[in-house]
C-alpha cells in the first residue's frame, strides 16, 4: 500500500459516522473531492476536517480542496476551510506540518 492508499485507508476508518469523505490522488498528496454530512449543520464537517487535518500532518500529507458546494457559497466554504490552514482561491492548499 503506498503513501497516498495508506492515508485514504486511515481517514476512511477514522471519521466520525454520519458523513462521507472522497479524496483523489493530487500530486504529491490528495485532493479532498467531496465532503458531505448525512445530517447537514450537526458539526460533522467539522469534526471530519479536524481528523481529516490531523491524519494529514502525521503522514506529511498535503490537501487541495476546491470551495464548491449545493449548501453553502464559495465565500463560506474559503472562511470554513481557513480555519483549517487552507489557503487560497479557485483551489484551497494546505500543507503538511
């Protein structure tokens, strides 16, 4: 299993229930392609960035997300995803710790 699998496999396992998490390879990390709570507005979204973000920094893991969403703008999901350590504009970086 290689860097990328290896990470995917530990986040896949360690989200908290009620949610979903895809992710794509993405140069030398993953792109977080989707990110989608079964009850909207709970935290899960929260919750799942925080392990997301954690899981990243310990396997030296940089994250690209692009702000897209049905729920919420792309102003509100640039401020939510900031307060992770994402930068950006079209696509928010972060990078491992």
């Amino acid at each position: 299993m290689d860097k990328i699998e290896a990470f995917i496999t530990e986040v896949s396992a360690a989200l908290p229930p009620d949610g979903k998490a895809d992710f794509e390879p993405y140069g030398n990390g993953v792109e977080l392609s989707d990110l989608r709570a079964d009850i909207p507005g709970q935290g899960w979204g929260t919750r799942a960035v925080e392990v997301i973000v954690r899981l990243a920094d310990a396997h030296k893991m940089d994250i690209m997300v692009i702000p897209a969403g049905r729920r919420h703008s792309k102003p509100r999901l640039v401020e939510f995803y900031g307060r992770f350590g994402f930068f950006g504009e079209d696509a928010l970086h972060r990078s491992a710790a």
